[in-house]
C-alpha cells in the first residue's frame, strides 16, 4: 500500500470519528468538544481535498508529458527523409553484378530482334524502287511546260483577258 | 434515480434524528420539587485547591439551569451535592451534564455521579 493510499485511509478514518463525536458532543451539549471535534474534521477534509487536487494535478501533469512525447515522436517522423528512393539497389555498387548481366542480356536480345527485322525487311523489299515509286509520283506530277504552258509570267499579265 | 431518493431519505431520517436529540426546550417548572445532583470533579495541574476549581466548576454550570441553587457542599476530594429547586427537567439534565464534562474551565474536568429528584406526590 502505498503512502498516499495510507493517508487517504487515515484521513477518512479521522474525518469519520471526528464527526462522528461531533454530533455525539452537540447530542450530549459539550460545545466545546464539539468545536474541537469539527475543527479537527475540516483540517482532515482540507488534508484530504489536498491530497485529493494534488493527485488530480500529478495525473493531469503526467498525461501533459505523455502528450509531449508522442508529439517529439511525431515531429521526428515528419522530420525524416522520404524513404520511397526509387532504385534504390542501384545506388548500393555490390549489387551491380545482378543488374549488368539483366542488361547485357536485353542488349543482346534487342540486337537480335533489330538483325532479325533488318534481314526480313531485305528479303521482302522490292528491288525496284525507283521504277514503282515514279509510276506511283507519275499523277502528282504538273503537266509539260509547267501550269503557265511555258510562257512569260509578265507577259501573260499584260496580255488581255479573254471573256 | 434509486440511489438519490435513498439518499434523500436516509438524510432525512439522520436529520429527523439529529433535530430530536439536539433540540433544546424550557422544561416545565413543578412547584416544590427539588433535585439533588451529585458529582464529582478532576483537576489537572490547576494552580487552585480542588475545592475551589470544584465550587467554580459548579456555579459556572449552573447557569445552564433556571433552578435555584438551595445548598451546595464540596467534600474533599472535589467531590459536591447540591440541591437545586424546581426540579430540573430532561433537557435542563442533559445542558448541566454537558456543561461539567464539557471542558468548561481549563485544566477542570467534572462528572455527574446521580441526578436524584424529588417531587411531591
């Protein structure tokens, strides 16, 4: 039992024989005694009160400080550097040895694939290029002479203009 | 809402008590009655003979009472009888019995060994 459990104890028990002979004095008219008997009842109820607020404030104070610590806690965390480090291994060089082989490899496969692409393209191409693409250019081309038919662009101007 | 109406009634009855035991009233006086009060009285390291703390002790009281003081005797020892007309009544009984235990005087502690009254029939 602790010591402030004990003089809670104490107290009460003086605040209940004190006022216990205090109307046991007024019932038996000893006025004096009963003065006495209901000053020593308010000092235990004022000792009481006392170590009632006190406790009250030592619990209060102490969740204040819990208060404080978690904030601290929290504070701290905020202050911490954004763990999300993309690529984070490769900044760490032991572990290149899985990464450059990852990549050779992709390199080599790609090269494959464009050698691949290249010889089928080869294969498959016309050999005649410049033939089918001058059949195919043949309808966009202007007609002999250009648009003007050979003329002279001043010329052309100041000639009349036919109705 | 039980516990308060319980509350409230076992205030009441402690009141009720309380008012009955604490209440004071002026007893009915019966003509030629008398009663003799015998006590005793303690001092403790008074500067006075016990005779004299015990006869101050006795007048200082008997102011509680509205009887007349007929005769009053302090033997050796502190100890007195005295004889008081009317009568004294329950309530008179009870104030001059609180008056000698109470601590009165200092240092002067008094008891009231027999209230013997004596009334005409």
């Amino acid at each position: 039992m602790s010591g402030r459990r004990i003089a809670n104890v104490l107290l009460l028990a003086t605040m209940a024989t004190s006022a216990w002979y205090f109307f046991a004095y007024l019932v038996w008219w000893e006025w004096n005694r009963a003065v006495i008997a209901g000053v020593l009842f308010v000092a235990a109820e004022i000792g009481f009160v006392t170590l009632l607020v006190l406790s009250r404030l030592d619990r209060v104070s102490r969740q204040v400080a819990d208060a404080n610590r978690e904030a601290r806690v929290r504070a701290r965390l905020d202050a911490a550097p954004n763990a999300s480090r993309h690529f984070a291994w490769l900044r760490q060089p032991q572990q290149l040895n899985v990464f450059v082989p990852v990549l050779l490899g992709a390199g080599i496969v790609a090269s494959a694939l464009g050698w691949l692409i290249e010889r089928i393209a080869r294969l498959t191409g016309r050999t005649n290029t410049s033939a089918s693409l001058s059949a195919d250019l043949a309808d966009l081309a202007p007609q002999a002479g250009g648009f003007l038919g050979g003329g002279d662009p001043i010329d052309l101007l100041q000639r009349p203009r036919r109705r | 809402m039980l516990p308060i109406v319980l509350t409230g009634v076992l205030a009441a009855v402690v009141i009720g008590l309380l008012a009955d035991r604490l209440q004071n009233r002026t007893d009915e006086p019966v003509p030629g009655s008398r009663s003799v009060v015998t006590f005793d009285v303690d001092t403790y390291d008074a500067q006075q003979p016990i005779e004299q703390a015990a006869r101050a002790l006795w007048y200082a009281c008997n102011q509680a009472v509205p009887s007349h003081l007929e005769s009053l005797s302090i033997g050796e020892g502190g100890s007195g009888v005295a004889t008081l007309a009317p009568a004294m009544g329950p309530h008179d009984r009870k104030r001059l019995t609180g008056c000698m235990h109470d601590a009165t005087l200092d240092r002067i502690r008094g008891e009231v060994i027999s209230i013997v009254d004596d009334r005409p029939t």
